[in-house]
C-alpha cells in the first residue's frame, strides 16, 4: 500500500485544484469568494488556511484577478467615473 504524508497529500490536493481552475476558469471568482470567506472563519484549521493561501497566490489566479482588475479599472476610466 502506497504511503503518503499529510504534507504530499496537501500538495497534490493543491495543485489538483489549481489544474482544475485552469480549465474552466469561469471556476476562479467563486473559488476565490469561498477560499477568502474560509479565511475568515476563526475555527478554520491551520493546515486547511495553508492550502487556501497555496491556491490563491497560484499564478493562474493571480493572473485572472490581474485582468479582472485592469478591466474593470479601465472601464472607469472610459466611463468617467463609478
């Protein structure tokens, strides 16, 4: 039988999701509310806020908040305000 540690099994779980984001991205905005909203809960497990931090500074989310942002910014702009 194949032994993992906690740690691995972590990780996998970690990059599984963010293979799984990358696919359908419509996925990122309510992955991020949720995982930010679990970030809150004070009863929330150490190990369980460290797996939400691996996934939100992930590069593909990063990258899609990034855009997100910059349109939304340049809307304002052309728009002339909120």
């Amino acid at each position: 039988m194949l032994s993992l540690s906690y740690e691995t099994v972590r990780l996998l779980a970690g990059k599984a999701l963010v293979k799984l984001i990358k696919r359908w991205s419509p996925m990122i905005s309510k992955c991020v509310i949720t995982l930010t909203k679990s970030l809150q809960d004070s009863n929330a497990e150490k190990y369980a806020e460290l797996g939400f931090c691996s996934v939100l500074v992930s590069q593909t989310v990063l990258k899609h908040l990034s855009t997100v942002m910059i349109k939304h910014f340049l809307k304002i702009v052309f728009q002339g305000g909120y």
